[in-house]
C-alpha cells in the first residue's frame, strides 16, 4: 500500500504549518476523518485517534469557552502518538493550548484557508485515491477502441506479441507484463505501468522495444480504467469452450468484479482481430445489444411456431 | 504450493542482463512461479516484471511456486539470487 505521510497533505492540498514540525512524517494510515467536537467537550471514549483531526468555526467557537484547565487537558489529549495531524480551517486563530500540546508531543499542526466541508471533501478524495488498495498482476494492459482490456495468459502464450498487433492496428499500450492496480473506488479498477518499464515491450527474439519511440505518443497510454479480462490459453482439445457467449464469465480483482472471456490460442488465430471484436461486442452489450441473446430469442421463436403449425 | 525466502546476493542486484538469465532459469520449470518484494508480486518467468521490481542487492525476497517441480524450481532460484558474483 503506498504511504501518505503530512508533508504529502501539506504540499498537496496547500496548508500553512503552524507547529509540530517533528512530526512532519508521520504516516496516514486512513482515510477517515474525525471532527473531534465530542472530544472537546471531553468525551473523548471513542476517540479515533489514528486520524486526521479537522476543527472547524464550531469546534473553535465551543472550545473558547471552556476554562483554562479544561483548555488545556482537552488539547493534551488530542494530541496523542499516533495522532497524525490537527488542521484548523478558515484560517482561524489556533489556540495557544494547542500549539503547546502539539510541540510537546510532536504532533503537526496546519492551517487551511478553505471551509470544513470544502476541505473534508478534498481530503477524503486525495486519501482514498493514494492510499486505494493495489496489486500487480501479471499480464498486458491495452486500450482498445477505448475498452481497457486486460490480457492474461501463461508465459509464452503471446501477449505481447498481440499486444504489438494491437498497437500497430492503432491501439494504445498501457502496460506489458506487469499491470499495476489499484481499486479507486467501489467497482473502478485503474491500471498503469510499473514506471520503470512504462511504454516498454518484450518480444522474444527482438529483446526489448519501446513502444513511444516506435509508434509514437498516440500508441501508449499512462493509466487506463480496466473493463474487460480476455484470458489467452493453448487450445486444450479436451476443455469446452464458450460457442454462444451466453454465458458470462467474471473475474475478481479486489472485491470489483469484471468480465472474462477464455480465448484459446492455435495456428491460424488471429489473436489482435479476435480482441478487437471482443472490445467492440463488449462496448456493443452494454449499449443494449447482445447478438447472442437476440439470437437465441428468434430461435427460440421459430421453434415455438414451427411447433404451432405442426 | 511452497514458499521461500531469499536474500538477493548478486553484486550489482537484478540488473538487465542477471534478470533475463534469472527469468530464463525460471522459464525451465513447469511449475507457476512467483517473486514477491514489499507486497509487489510479479510472474518470475517475466523479464519486464522482474525488471519492474528493480531489485537491489541485499534486498530481501520470496519465491513462491506452485507446481509438479516447485521444490526445484525454488532452491534453484533462491541458489541464483544468492550467488555472490
């Protein structure tokens, strides 16, 4: 999982640091925000203190009432070891109580010009995305006719090689050999290239080729939203394969389900052709038309009526 | 299914030329065979995903592989990692 640590947020969503600079490193290991309200007012029994902490005008407002003992033991407690990070919003004054807690235990503190909601929005959105869950899985990630397709198989089986196929039918490369993924969310799974061998291809005999180079800009892709599995394996003679495409197979890659097609590979089959229609009859399904389905129904018509004149 | 562990000794890590001889040493077993560094997993029989990883020498790693011969093919790949050359 990658890491996200309080200098990530303080760069990228523009905060000012007000203290606790020592802390400046630590982790974010979730997502989820507290808005410690309750805790201010010293119920402080479920504290998520794994979070990043937002005091917003409400917060501020109630806690300039409280007295000063109460002030600071309130802030002391906020302020704890795991605690990544407190961040005022509106820009407001931060208490002093806060500003000795958060020094004495290292705890960052930062300030925002934005709004609570604006800013809680803006934060959940960049912490889901960095730290969404990832894998790598082995297999070659193009775009084709816009449809992402991943294309799995054993080693030898020849992906790559249709995946240059691909790209010379004016295609566009993701990734060869090593798909990234992560899960951005629910039902969304995004791949890229590992950044070492992005735009890179393996093919046996040739060694190494890049794609940019080659083909040009238009060829390759940096990240592309994964739709649709075409598992390449050698023709087994024994093993049934899909006739009517009736039947839909899945994968599962985290808890996303995506469609798989088995293509089995033999002289003869033109792979890159095969995985074009394939992209092109998925994009065709989901505008509503299915050749097989309205085909089965016409036969299951004509059968009914030969039946009705017999 | 076995795994082992295995800490990469060759000198200058799994630079380009070590990691296609790696991946052809894999490519030898039957048995589906995996390399997995940090939570990174990739196909050992794949030279772009080996080269992805950009192992480095002294870092640690796990094989794992699954298969009629996965008892070889780990002990001969941990060997090859652990080669000091």
């Amino acid at each position: 999982m990658a890491k996200v640590t309080v200098k990530d947020i303080i760069e990228k969503l523009d905060l000012e640091l007000v203290s606790g600079e020592e802390g400046i490193d630590r982790p974010i290991t979730t997502s989820d925000i507290s808005r410690p309200g309750l805790e201010i007012a010293g119920f402080f029994d479920y504290y998520p203190e794994e979070r990043l902490q937002l005091l917003g005008r409400t917060e501020l407002t109630f806690f300039q009432k409280l007295n000063e003992e109460d002030k600071q033991a309130r802030m002391n407690r906020l302020c704890t070891d795991v605690t990544p990070g407190i961040i005022i919003t509106r820009n407001m004054d931060v208490p002093e109580e806060l500003i000795e807690a958060s020094e004495r235990s290292a705890v960052p503190v930062m300030r925002s010009t934005l709004k609570t909601t604006k800013l809680l929005s803006n934060l959940t959105n960049y912490l889901e995305l960095r730290l969404a869950p990832t894998t790598a899985i082995h297999g070659v990630l193009v775009d084709v006719y816009g449809v992402g397709v991943l294309i799995t198989g054993k080693s030898g089986v020849g992906k790559s090689e249709t995946a240059l196929e691909l790209v010379k039918r004016g295609h566009r490369l993701v990734a060869d050999d090593c798909v990234e993924i992560r899960q951005e969310d629910h039902n969304n799974l995004v791949g890229n290239a590992p950044e070492l061998i992005e735009h890179l291809l393996e093919i046996r005999g040739l060694g190494i080729i890049n794609v940019m180079t080659l083909f040009g800009a238009g060829a390759v892709r940096s990240y592309k939203r994964i739709t649709l599995c075409i598992n390449l394996e050698n023709w087994d003679s024994t093993k049934q394969y899909d006739r009517l495409g009736l039947e839909e197979e899945k994968m599962k890659i985290f808890d996303t389900e995506i469609p798989k097609l088995t293509i089995p590979v033999r002289p003869g089959r033109n792979l890159a052709v095969i995985i074009e229609v394939a992209a092109m009859n998925f994009r065709l399904k989901r505008m509503g038309v299915n050749a097989a389905k309205q085909f089965t129904q016409k036969l299951q018509s004509t059968i009914l009526d030969e039946h009705e004149d017999d | 299914m076995i795994e082992k562990k295995a800490v990469v000794k060759l000198k200058a890590g799994l630079q380009a030329r070590p990691a296609a001889l790696f991946v052809q040493e894999a490519n030898r077993f039957s048995s589906e065979i995996f390399i997995e560094r940090d939570e990174k997993k990739v196909n050992a029989k794949s030279i772009m995903g080996i080269m992805g990883l950009a192992i480095a020498s002294g870092s640690e790693v796990t094989i794992i592989a699954d298969g009629s011969d996965e008892k070889e093919a780990v002990d001969a790949l941990a060997q090859f990692l652990e080669k000091e050359e």
